[in-house]
C-alpha cells in the first residue's frame, strides 16, 4: 500500500515538473517572440527596390457586371478578354463603397469574375491623379484560413496533445524565419550564421516541445545540428565543384540590386535555403532513431554500446531510402514545369546537366539527402555514448 502511494506521488511529481517546463519553455518562446518584434520595429527594412506610394490591395466583392467582352480562349475552357465590374470594397479608406473596376483577362492574367465573386483590387491612387482600380487577383485569405483550420483539426484529431505541440512548434519556427531569418540577411548578416542558429533555435524548441527537456531531445538535437554541419562541408566541397552560389539562383538579379544597397550576402544564400529545406528531415529522422533506441534501452538495460550504435544502424536503414526520396520528389516535383519548358526548348543532356537549374536543383535535393543519410550514424554513436554514461534511463513515459 506504501509503495503504491509512493509511485502515485512520483508520477505527480513528475507531471507537475513536466508542465513547469512546459511552461517555461512556453514563456522563453513568447519572449523571444517580444525581442524579435521589438528588434525589427527598432532596425526595419528600409530598402525597397520598388515603392508603392499610392498603391494598396483592398478586399471588394462583385456586385454587377457593367460590361464584359470575352471570347473563349482556344484549347482551354479559359476566357479572354475584358470586363468591368462594379465592387463593392471591404477594406481600405474606401471601405463601404462601390467602385467601378476594370478586368484584363489574358493568358498569364486570367481572373474571371461573377456577381458575389470575392477579389483583391489594386487601388492606385497617387497624389493629385485621377485613382485606377484594377482586378488583382481571388480574395484567397477565407480559402486559405479553412486549409489551416482543416489541417489544425486533423493535426489535433490524430496526434491530440503532440499534435498541439507540433502545431505550435511550426508556428515557432515560420516565426523565427521572418522575424529573424529573412530580416538578419536582408540586413547584411551572414547568410550561413543567421541560417545556423535559426536551425539550431528550431530544433531545439519543436523536439523540447515534442518530447520535453530529456537526453533524448538532448541527443536528437545535437546530432541533427552535428549532421547539418557536416553537410556544409559537403555543399562547400561541391559548389566549388559546381561553381554554384547564390548567383546562380534565379533571382540573382534582383538580389543583387538588394546587396548593393544593404550589404547582403548573395553568394551565401544558397546554403541558408538548403539548410532550412533539409531541416525537416533531418530532425525526423534524428528523433526517430533516438527514440527508437532509448525505448530499447529501457526495455532491454543489458544492451552494450556496440549493441545500441548496430540497432540504431540497421533502424536508420529503413528509413533512409524513403526519407531520402521524399527530400529528391518534393525537389523533382516543384520542377517540373520548368523541366517541361526545357524539353520544349529541344534541351540537350548536356545543357540540362550543365545548366543553373537542374545543377541547383541536384544540390539542393542531394545535399540534403546526405545530411540525412549522415544523421544516422550520428545518432546512432550519440545515443550509445549518452545511453553508456548510465545516468539513468528514465525517459518520457509521460510524453507517450
């Protein structure tokens, strides 16, 4: 009846530590989240390379159709043409009001528009010229806000509290892209070093959330920072190979109008979007091995060290194949349509293999597929030193 009595009061214990740290890791989020708000309002972007003094997009939703001048365009259930449309506006200073709008609709600009049809409306209205209202595009943001609610659900639905955590752990790390990654490069930062710590920041916060202040999170994050290191190594041996940077980027143009007139590294930039895109991945499978490797360690605590680093060898096994083609898919598949325009240009092997793209594109895609591969073994050799040192092996039967 004691020992009863005791184990209840240990794993209250427990579940009353676990939510102080819950709670403290909650609170340190919100203040970083304080500190970069603060940060950006007191140092903002200042640089524009195009101003839009006189230029907003305004919420508006049809009420009538004045005048409309289509045709159907040939081969495809599109129109072309022209209308005008009289909206009623939503937001902005002219909120409440009707306004006459023009629509253009052409190959590239085909928005199709019908009475109670949501769209945002260009409104450029300059100083001391007469204002022009154009069609920009869907009102998307209601689409937009049922995707994420649908994904909320199905996230809380299945993975009930870890889904919560998970949910807040991405919202933590899109935060920490715009309000700290994207601002310090912009800024004249390294690119590598702002991209670093935002990996580091994320992984801590998302597998502490997931998974609570223990060795396992400890070893996890450590050998995925260990695996995106050594990946650096490898993208640096390889750009050089490649003689790839941040210039060979599509965007180069406009980012180097942005680095003469704020300092930003444009060569570093290619590095910082591998690392950010790989990082996923690479804390999938970290925790995935280490997990996996602990609960064996505490079901089996006569396991040596040779023993933990084979198992969690032959586990990663498994799952790099997959891991590693869903990294190279979702690469493939975001090219595809520039892929089609090649072939259409008669694109020889050796321009497809020699050009910008397909060379980003493979670095991109297998840089990333290494750091994964290299978090294996890593995990594998971290959790059997941690597991070796026996410490302890009491782990997360509350985050179960």
């Amino acid at each position: 009846m004691q020992n009863q009595s005791s184990e209840t009061g240990r794993i209250k214990q427990n579940k009353l530590q676990k939510h102080r740290a819950d709670l403290a890791v909650l609170a340190v989020m919100i203040l970083l989240t304080a500190v970069l708000w603060a940060a950006n309002r007191m140092w903002p972007i200042s640089y524009q390379m195009l101003t839009s003094e006189g230029i907003s997009y305004e919420k508006g939703t049809v009420t009538q159709i004045l005048e409309e001048n289509l045709e159907r365009e040939q081969g495809s259930n599109r129109y072309r043409g022209t209308q005008v449309l009289m909206v009623r506006m939503k937001s902005g200073e002219l909120k409440g009001k009707e306004i006459e709008v023009s629509n253009e609709l052409s190959s590239t600009h085909n928005i199709l528009s019908g009475v109670g049809q949501n769209l945002v409306i260009k409104v450029d209205a300059p100083k001391g010229i007469t204002p022009f209202y154009s069609v920009f595009n869907y009102d998307r943001s209601t689409g937009i806000l049922m995707l994420l609610v649908l994904f909320a659900v199905l996230m809380i639905l299945t993975g009930g509290m870890k889904g919560v955590r998970s949910m807040l752990g991405l919202a933590f790390a899109l935060m920490l892209i715009m309000a700290f990654l994207l601002p310090a490069v912009y800024h004249g930062w390294s690119p590598v070093a702002a991209g670093i710590v935002t990996a580091l920041l994320i992984a801590v916060f998302s597998m502490v959330l997931l998974n609570g202040t223990t060795r396992k999170t400890l070893t996890a994050v450590t050998a995925t920072m260990l695996g995106v290191l050594v990946s650096a190594v490898i993208y640096y041996i390889f750009s050089s190979v490649l003689h790839l940077s941040g210039f060979n980027m599509e965007e180069a143009e406009e980012l180097i109008l942005i680095q003469n007139n704020t300092g930003m590294n444009v060569s570093q930039l290619l590095f910082t979007g591998i690392l950010i895109s790989s990082l996923g991945a690479v804390m999938d499978m970290t925790m995935s091995v280490a997990s996996s490797l602990f609960e064996m360690k505490r079901i089996h605590p006569e396991l040596s060290q040779r023993e933990i680093f084979r198992s969690g060898m032959e586990i990663g096994r498994d799952m790099i194949g997959t891991m590693c083609q869903t990294l190279v898919l979702a690469f493939a598949g975001t090219g595809i349509a520039a892929l089609l325009v090649m072939i259409s240009y008669g694109t020889t092997v050796n321009q497809l293999l020699s050009s910008d793209y397909v060379a980003l594109e493979l670095m991109n895609s297998l840089t990333g597929s290494m750091a994964v591969i290299l978090a294996v073994p890593i995990t594998a050799f971290i959790s059997a030193a941690v597991m070796e040192k026996k410490l302890g092996i009491i782990e997360d039967k509350r985050n179960g």
